[in-house]
C-alpha cells in the first residue's frame, strides 16, 4: 500500500543581479512564492501530478520541469528507487523577473528531500535546485534559486562549481516591487545583450559592486544610494520596462536609495531606508499605472532571512 504522507514546500521571490551584479547576486524578499507538493506515486520515477496556476504553460515531464528536474537527480544520487508524484501550485506570474522557476526549484527540492527523510542538507540541496533552474534559464546561474532556497543576501562567486557567500544585508531596508503585467522570459530578455563589455563600463561596474557589498556590512545607506547603478545590463534592458523613466522620477522625489529591474524584468525594485519610507510612494504608483490603463501589482515587502521551508 502506497505512503499517504505528503510533504509540501515553499520558496520565497527574489530580486537578481541588484543593479551591481549581474548573475553574481541575489536577494530573497518576503512574499508569496510556488508550492511544491510531493507523495506517493503509482510507478517508479518522478512524474507530475497536476500543476496549477501556470495556464497550461509548464512541461508536464519532469525532466523538463524546473520543480522536478533537480528531485530526478537527487534520486540518481541517492541510487534510490522511488516512486513521487509532483503536484505543483504556481503563484508566481511566469516571467516576472521575481525568480518564478527559481521558487519552484527551490520548493521542489526542498519538500523531496523531507519526504525523503532529509538526506541532504539545506546547503547540499543547491546542486540540484540548480539543476532546476538550469532547465528555466538554459545556463547555471544561481543568484536566484540560491537565495530563494537559502534566504538573505547571495553572492555566488561561482555556479560551477557552486561557490557561494552569504552577506550582510541591512536588516531594516524597506523594499518596493514593481510587476506590470507583461512577461519577459529570461531567455528573451538575455538576448538582448551584447557580448563586449567597453572597458570603461567594466570598471565602474566592478567599483560599484564592491562598493555595494562595502555598504552591506557597514549599514552604509549613502554608499548604497551612490553605487547602486547599473552600467552595463540596465541600460540594454530598460527597454522591456514599462514606464520606466516614470517610475524612476517618483521614488526619487520620494527619497529611494535607488531604482533598478529585477532580474530580467519586467519587475523592478527601489530600496528605501525605514527612516525614509511612506506607503504614500505606493498609492502614487499605482495612480501613475492606472492613470496609463496598464495592469501592475505593487508592494512593499523586506528581506527573507529563511529561504525555502517546509509548510505544516
């Protein structure tokens, strides 16, 4: 007779790249991320149950899922025999630049791991939340599935192999997301970048992000509000973003310490500091969307210290 339990797990969002550091950092956002659910199955493997929320878009086999994909591995390595049936809830819009597929990689290694009696640790399940992430995006890059299954602030040094470092974050920044309703794929939106990287660019970028990880460990929110420009990757992808220049000019007024795209957009995020910040920014974006008849969710949220857990 088959097992009864079933494990579920979620994953927060994230924002990537943080103006500074393209593919390099990540930050996980409190908010409402992908569940992963994982019983018994009624044949050996890893298969799909049901996916829900994504409107038919997500492949159903799940070695070309980013929810299952990596749980396929970690049975390759564990020599284990199992049957698993993977029911997924997408809550995350596809293509937000909120790190959709990463919270699904995350979750999904997560709750398998616990249905399988933990046999990794948290930190070992990022090979194959990677994994996960590999089949999204096409490359390993782990700015996103890294924080949204570790939780904080996420330097990856390196994807392969995995090199990761946690930062400091300021505990009390306040932090506002920007979704208009468009998608922009990841595969899309890397496709608009160049190969060649001017020399002059290069180096501010690379002064600019130590100055960030600087501004991190030292609560420095006037180094941050300083380094906090993209040189390179913005400036070719702010054109995916809707009202781009308008939003800008209101967090400014309103005192943000920057505004930025998150991920590959179309969501995009300003840092405020708790001292500075009013729901009043809030009300005045929404009024500018809707003033252009354009669809977009906006909110204010903070930092995920927890990353990836397990619901009750």
């Amino acid at each position: 007779m088959a097992d009864s339990k079933t494990i579920s797990a979620t994953a927060p969002p994230t924002i990537a790249n943080l103006a500074v550091g393209f593919d390099i950092l990540g930050l996980a956002v409190q908010g409402k991320g992908d569940v992963v659910s994982v019983s018994s199955g009624e044949k050996e493997g890893v298969h799909i149950s049901d996916i829900q929320g994504d409107n038919g878009k997500l492949s159903r086999q799940a070695e070309n899922n980013t929810a299952t994909a990596g749980i396929i591995a970690m049975l390759h390595d564990l020599g284990r025999q199992e049957s698993l049936a993977i029911r997924l809830d997408k809550r995350m819009p596809l293509g937000s630049g909120m790190g959709s597929s990463a919270s699904s990689a995350a979750a999904g290694v997560l709750a398998a791991n616990e249905f399988l009696g933990r046999p990794f640790s948290k930190e070992e399940l990022v090979k194959y939340a990677l994994i996960g992430e590999q089949v999204a995006s096409g490359s390993v890059h782990g700015d996103n599935v890294v924080p949204s299954l570790l939780g904080g602030l996420i330097l990856m040094r390196s994807n392969e192999p995995a090199d990761i470092i946690r930062l400091p974050f300021i505990q009390d920044l306040q932090i506002i997301l920007i979704h208009p309703h468009v998608e922009v794929l990841t595969s899309q939106s890397r496709g608009r970048l160049k190969e060649s990287v001017a020399m002059d660019l290069h180096i501010r970028q690379s002064a600019d992000t130590s100055a960030f990880i600087h501004a991190m460990h030292t609560r420095d929110e006037a180094l941050l509000k300083r380094c906090m420009r993209d040189h390179i990757i913005g400036p070719q992808r702010r054109v995916d973003i809707p009202l781009f220049d308008e939003v800008e000019e209101i967090l400014k007024a309103q005192g943000a310490i920057n505004y930025n795209i998150s991920g590959s957009g179309p969501s995009s995020f300003a840092f405020f500091p708790a001292s500075a910040y009013t729901e009043s920014v809030v009300s005045e974006l929404k009024e500018l969307f809707e003033d252009y008849r354009m669809g977009c969710d906006i909110e204010s949220t903070r930092v995920d210290d927890q990353g990836a857990r397990i619901l009750a």
